[in-house]
C-alpha cells in the first residue's frame, strides 16, 4: 500500500509538526508510518519524504538516495553537485544547525509540487541530531547534498516548502529544466 502524497495548498504542509516519544517511535502505528513512508518515498521515486506530506503532522522523515538515480551522470555532474548515494535514514524530532555560511546554488523540487523546479541556495554543510526509528539518539554531520535533502526534509516539519527559498526567477517545469538548463 502506498500513502497519497498531498501537494502544495493543503494546511497540513503549512502546519509545524508534534515531536513523539520514544514510546511513540516503537508503537505499532509508527513503525507501520514509516515502512509505508520508505515505500511511497522510492515509488514515487524521491531522495526524501516528511511526514506531513502523507498527512501526519509529525516530525518524522525518511531519506534515501540510491545510486540508481544518478546512474547516467558524469563524475563531474557528481561533483558538482556533491551527490553520493545515502543509504536509508529516519530522522525523528531532527535538530538541524547550519554548519556553514557558504550556500551551494542548484535546482530543487518537491514531491508536493511536482513537475516544477527552481534554484534553492542551501547551506553545504549541517548538523543533525535526531531519534531514528528505534527511538536511540544520533547525531549527523552531512555535506553537499545530502545536507541539502536534510535543510529540505527538516523544512517540511516546519510548514516550509523549498518555494518560499527558491529564486523565483529560476522557476521552471521539470520539461524545461531537462531542456533548456
Ligand atoms: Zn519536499
């Protein structure tokens, strides 16, 4: 079963999300959220998904970015963008600290609204700290794109979209970022 992704307009995504207890973590409903998230996050297929975008208001994400997205790209493409494959991670009640005041400017888009990207500056380094699923404490340091998924995930938590950082002038459906960028 997959969980219905809401998109841009609906409340939910603008609310803040409820932290949960470690009590929570291990309860059955959460446990079933985050299986069913893992799924509809690599169905659709996306790096990241936060909970209020299948209607939980809770701060709760799933991250994975499997080397399968970028299969066809240059080593150069890779650089560019610092991208590595991240293997599955669920960050719960995530604490984020910007580690470094230079951003990295690319093209970003969003589950909630597909079909469109933009350019959204985003710190290259951050610190994380969160539950995972088992309720036990870590902390994260990430770069590059991967700290990029995370400002974007942690974003959600907070009712943010990546539009209310993104240069609106970049704004461009996904057929004319493949064409024209
Ligand atoms: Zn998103």
């Amino acid at each position: 079963m997959l969980l219905k992704i809401l998109q841009a307009g609906n409340p939910i995504l603008r609310a803040r999300s409820e932290t949960l207890s470690v009590e929570e973590i291990k309860s059955y409903r959460i446990q079933q959220l985050i299986q069913l998230m893992v799924m509809t996050m690599r169905d659709a297929p996306g790096v990241g998904l936060a909970a209020p975008q299948v209607g939980e208001s809770l701060q709760l994400t799933v991250i994975e970015d499997r080397d399968i997205y970028t299969m066809g790209w240059t080593e150069q493409q890779r650089k560019e963008k610092l991208r590595q494959p991240i293997p599955l991670q669920v960050c719960i009640n995530p604490k984020l600290t910007i580690l470094s005041t230079e951003r990295a400017l690319h093209y970003e888009g969003c589950l909630s609204l597909p079909g469109y990207v933009g350019v959204v500056p985003r710190a290259l380094r951050v610190k994380i700290e969160a539950l995972d699923e088992k309720g036990n404490a870590f902390v994260n340091i990430a770069e590059g794109w991967h700290a990029r998924i995370l400002q974007h995930e942690i974003d959600h938590l907070q009712g943010c979209l990546c539009i209310d950082h993104m240069d609106m002038h970049t704004f461009m459906s996904v057929d004319n970022y493949k064409r024209y960028s």
